[in-house]
C-alpha cells in the first residue's frame, strides 16, 4: 500500500508494482546506460522470482543470468 498526497492508502495493483521504476539520479550522463541496468535488474529479478519459487532449476537461472550479463558487458563496452 501506497499513501497519497492526502495520506490515505491506496492500492497498487499488480500492474503498477512490475512497472514501477525509480526516478533517475542526476548523475547519469548516460540515459542508455541506466535504461540498460534497470532492464538488467527488473529481468534479474524476475528471475530471481522464478528459481525461488521453484519454477526453474539454479542450472537454469545461472544460465539466464549469465547470457543477461553477457549482454548488458556486450551493449555497453
């Protein structure tokens, strides 16, 4: 549950929290960079999920996890 500008709770539906994304920092030079690294870590962890909820082996999950950051080093080297 979520407080609004009143600060009354509201609901977030399901929707919502898989598509949430934190705003970005001013650091960043790179806008690419970050939508990158906030793919990685959403796909990291819906894998994450998945093995933990024993829907897919740890053989499996290290596999996935690698080829994704063998992916994220190969898009921004």
């Amino acid at each position: 549950m979520k407080k609004n500008n009143n600060g009354n709770y509201i609901n977030l539906s399901s929707q919502d929290f898989k598509d949430y994304h934190y705003p970005s920092p001013e650091k960043f030079n790179s806008p690419s960079l970050h939508r990158d690294l906030q793919s990685f870590s959403q796909q990291v962890s819906y894998l994450s999920a998945l093995h933990t909820n024993g829907k897919i082996s740890t053989s499996v999950a290290y596999f996935k996890l690698d080829h994704l950051w063998q992916s994220l080093n190969s898009v921004n080297n």
